[in-house]
C-alpha cells in the first residue's frame, strides 16, 4: 500500500513539473508598479506615464463636468485606486498602445496576449467600492473586442476571469497581435434620486493568463487518491 501511495505522490509531481511551464505565459497588462496620479478636471485631461506596464506606456484621460462632475486615478503602492462621478456620470480612461506617445512615427509592436496559445483569458483582480460599469477593449489595425461588466461594491478583492471568448467576436489573430488595450470606468447611475454618481475601487492587477492546466486538475486528482487509499490502509491496521 505504502508503494502505491509514494507512486501516486510521484505521478502527481510529474504532472505538477509539466504544468509549470504554462505560468510562463502570463502577459502583465499593468502590475502597477509604475506610481502615477491623475486628475481629469486638471487640465488638459489627460496623463502619459512611461514605466513597466504592456507596451512601457500608460495614458490616463477623463471628461470633466461644472459642478464637480470628474474623475481621478492614482497608482501607488502596486495598486490603481479610481474614482469617478459626481453630479453626473463622467468616465475615467485608461490606454495602453504600442504606438504611444500619438504621432510618434513609432512602428506598432504587436504583443501576443495568448503567450503563445497558452492563455485563453484576462484575469483581473478588483477591489469595488461604489458602483463600477467596466468597459475593457483589445485591438489592432485591423479589429478590435470589448467586455462591457457591470460590478456591484464588495468587501474585499476578487478575481474576475474575462475569458478572450466572453469579448465581442474577434479572430484569433486579434489576441495573437494586439496592438492597443484599454479599459473606461464610469457609474451607470445613482440608485436614487439626488444621490451622486461615485464609482470607485482599487485594481492590484490586469494579466493574460492561462487557464488551469489539464494536468494540475489531473495531479490534484491523484494526490487526493492518494491521500484516501492512506487512510483507508492505516484504518485497516487499526
């Protein structure tokens, strides 16, 4: 019984050895390393921000309305905290681009957000304060897909998996050379009457991921086999 266990605990560090590889696929879209503050009633409304994000750059932009209708986006400590409303829904933008600063000449450098056809999804981990409608676009020259979430306040971070297939329909070739990323942020509307537009939360991290892999589900599988023909055979002695 004993060889039967240590087998199955090899077999699953096998499999384990196997899958590593896929987190190497990972595509940072904005870690948020890079500090940045941005206020979009501040003149001229918008921000560029070179630094370790996709593409090395980081465009904040945003509407502002009289009556203290704006936005704000600050990245510190690793995080991106947002803000945006007022007495009117106004929205905060953040662009990605392999073409940034505009008018540069720079030919566009295509990023492959499937890391080779490991990834099949963006992941994002969000923190949601006041009432978020969150729009996130992928394109290039050619095309471009968006996902439209609308996320209610929570008490904590979750990890919300946006799988490339949940997009508005793109081909392939549109996560294998994407050329731009963007996301808006905006309240869709107060929940009663004279109350204030005021989305808000913080964001640790955007990222192309891979799915879990086959064989860690595998290996995960064996181990609990494993772990209960153990009991079973110590209960048997007894």
């Amino acid at each position: 019984m004993r060889i039967t266990v240590i087998s199955a605990a090899m077999l699953a560090a096998a499999f384990l050895s196997a899958a590593a590889p896929a987190e190497a696929a990972t595509v940072v879209i904005d870690d948020f390393d890079t500090d940045q503050s941005f206020s979009s009633c501040n003149l001229p409304g918008l921000q560029n921000q070179a630094g370790a994000m996709i593409y090395g750059q980081r465009l904040f932009s945003g509407g502002c309305q009289k009556l203290q209708a704006g936005g704000t986006m600050t990245v510190a400590s690793g995080e991106l905290s947002y803000s945006a409303g007022g007495t009117q829904s106004i929205g905060v933008n953040a662009f990605y681009s392999a073409i940034l600063p505009p008018g540069s000449g720079n030919p566009p450098v295509a990023v492959d957000l499937t890391g080779g056809g490991s990834n099949d999804g963006l992941l994002m981990r969000i923190h949601v304060t006041g009432h978020t409608l969150f729009t996130l676009t992928v394109a290039n020259a050619s095309e471009s897909a968006s996902r439209q979430i609308d996320l209610a306040p929570g008490a904590s971070f979750i990890d919300l998996a946006l799988p490339f297939a949940s997009f508005s329909a793109a081909s392939a070739s549109l996560w294998q050379s994407a050329t731009s990323v963007s996301y808006s942020i905006a309240d869709p509307g107060p929940v009663a009457p004279n109350t204030l537009y005021s989305a808000s939360g913080q964001i640790d991290f955007i990222r192309a991921v891979p799915e879990p892999g086959t064989g860690v589900m595998l290996c995960l599988g064996v181990l609990a086999l494993a772990g209960r023909v153990r009991r079973k055979g110590v209960g048997s002695t007894g």
